[in-house]
C-alpha cells in the first residue's frame, strides 16, 4: 500500500479511521517559513462545509519540523487523534455487499487482513492530514503572490458561476473561501443546497463538479514527460476519495472543437509580459506553466446509497467539503515544483 508521494516534497499520509491517529509527515518543506496557527485553522475548517454531522475539532497536533511559528527544515510530522473510535458492526465478509465501497477490492488486494472499520485506510477522513499538508503549502506560496481557491462548480443539474479562465485574480479566488458555501453566486449555492436537503430527504446522495483555479504561477514550472505540472497534481487529486475524473483548461470541451477554435494565441502585454488571448489549456503546455492561470475540474461522485440495506447515509454530498482538499492537493504539486524555481527559496 502506497500513501507516500515523492516529488522534491515528500507527503506520507498514514492511519486508518478506526485507528488511534490519523496524520502525515511532510519532508523537504524550505526552512525558516512562518506559519499562520489561525490560518491554518481556518483552511481546516472548510473540510467540514456542508457536512450532515458536527465533527471533532480537526487541527491536527504538531509534532516535529515548527518550533516557534517557523519551519525548521527537519520533517514535519503531525497527527490527529481519532475520539470516536466505532466497534465494527459486520464481519469483514458481510461488509463485502456494500455497494460502491472498497471493501471487496480492498479485500481481495490485501488478503482479507486490511482494517475494514468504517472504510480503514480508504476513507474521507484521511482528507485531513492531506488539507494540513496544503494548507502549510498555500501559505508558503502565497507568501510569493501564488494564490489557489476553489468553488463548487455544480451540483446535480444546478449550475455556479464559473471562473474567467484568462482574467481570475487572487482577489477573485480569496473571496470565496470566508463564504458559508463556497460558491461565486450565492443564489445558485442557496438552491445547490436546497437539492442537497431534499435529496437527504429522499435517501439520496448527489455528486458534482469542484473548479480550481491558481493564479499569479510563472511560465516555465514543471517538465515533460512523467514530471508535469498536470502529471503531478493529478496523482495528487486522485487520492482524494469520490473523484473520478479531471480536466484541465476546457478539457473534454476541446474535442468537439476544431484547431482554430482551441488555438491560445499569445501576444505581449503593455507591460511585456507574454499571455494569451484566451486560456483553453488550463495554464499549463507540455507538462509546463504558461503564466496564464492554472485552471482545473474536478468530478465527484454521489455518496453510496443503499435504500435496501438500511444503512444510514453519513454525507449527502461530499462536493462542498471536498473543495478545501482540491486547493490542498494543486498546492501541494505547486510547492513541490516551485522550490525548484530560480529565486523561489
């Protein structure tokens, strides 16, 4: 089993949620970084946006790599107790009829001696040692003017506002994440969140679609072939539990396209900074940043329902709390790429 991602950072999530501890530790983060306690907190609160239940205080504890506000360059390891740990109500083989879980292919990959206890290694909860990770990550980039944020593109046939994929400014990503519901137009995030209360009443779940958006990121970060920028945040998106696709720019939108019509034409700004008219491709080419702002979707899937098993249903839609781990995730891959940036250090 692998929960380690190495790319200059080294991110090593571990624990099961009925476990004792939940964490990760970070390695290679640059040294002498201030980190915001406060902003840290409030980046880990957006996990539990939109969620049914009141959850545990989720601040992880720190154990190693901060010492007085600032990255000491050594690892940083940081944990969080799991209060509530459930007794497992079925046997490993009942649970294996749970549609939609892993329990069956996690069964079988691990021989049948893997923690199953409310989803083990494989649940949403280990989302929250990956938004610790990019939180510290985020504050490290925006202390050089590179900001992400994320918002709730749609849920079930209900529509936000989307980004402007040439012109989004880090005023424009900052804004959203005070907001109750991380949307850009609140209407549309008062009837998302009226599907979502009808659908629980129903006994049904709903998915959706997460847009990113990460600005200010200077042309030439990343590298073909396997070490794009593209490559590097999509391992990282995919470890979040419920994604199941991506598209960068206007993604799957181009194949319907003709060349002319997908074409980015750049030119030279009064300033003299090299840009494009148009941002089809997302902000990155060939593995590489282009200067444009890096944007992204990203697919989740309902949550399981089983009206036949009786099994209560813990979250309707998981679309709103998984926007804090969308950020985490690009800013991870961001980090990673730019520490090896001339000047960035």
């Amino acid at each position: 089993m692998s929960s380690i991602w190495n790319n200059r950072i080294s991110i090593s999530i571990f624990g099961e949620s009925n476990g004792p501890a939940i964490g990760v530790t970070v390695d290679n983060l640059p040294s002498g970084e201030y980190i915001d306690t406060e902003a840290l907190a409030r980046f880990m609160a957006r996990r539990n946006i939109g969620r049914n239940k009141v959850r545990e205080n989720v601040m992880p504890h720190v154990m190693s790599g901060i010492y007085n506000d600032r990255t000491t360059g050594t690892p940083l390891c940081a944990f969080i107790q799991n209060v509530s740990v459930k007794a497992p109500q079925h046997s490993n083989l009942d649970r294996l009829s749970r549609t939609g879980h892993a329990d069956y292919t996690g069964a079988v990959r691990y021989r049948g001696i893997n923690d199953f206890r409310d989803e083990g290694h494989f649940t949403d909860r280990l989302t929250i040692p990956l938004c610790f990770a990019g939180a510290i990550c985020a504050q490290i980039l925006e202390r050089r003017g590179i900001y992400t944020g994320a918002h709730v593109l749609s849920i079930h046939s209900i529509k936000d506002n989307p980004f402007d994929p040439v012109n989004i400014t880090r005023d424009g990503v900052k804004s959203i994440r005070d907001k109750d519901f991380p949307v850009i137009n609140d209407r549309r995030g008062w009837l998302m969140q009226d599907d979502i209360y009808k659908a629980k009443e129903a006994g049904e779940s709903l998915g959706g679609v997460i847009e990113c958006a990460s600005v200010n990121v200077p042309a030439g970060v990343g590298a073909p072939i396997f070490d794009g920028l593209k490559n590097n945040i999509a391992q990282l998106i995919f470890g979040i539990p419920g994604v199941t696709g991506l598209e960068f720019g206007i993604g799957f939108r181009s194949a319907r396209m003709v060349g002319s019509q997908n074409n980015d034409e750049f030119y030279v700004s009064d300033r003299g900074y090299v840009l494009s008219k148009t941002n089809n491709h997302g902000g990155i080419i060939g593995g590489i940043s282009s200067g444009m702002p890096i944007t992204l979707n990203v697919a989740v899937k309902p949550t399981v329902t089983n009206l036949d098993s009786g099994e209560e249903i813990q979250e309707t839609c998981t679309v709103p709390s998984t926007v804090a781990s969308v950020e985490a995730a690009v800013n991870i891959a961001l980090l990673s790429h730019m520490i090896d940036y001339p000047n960035f250090c």
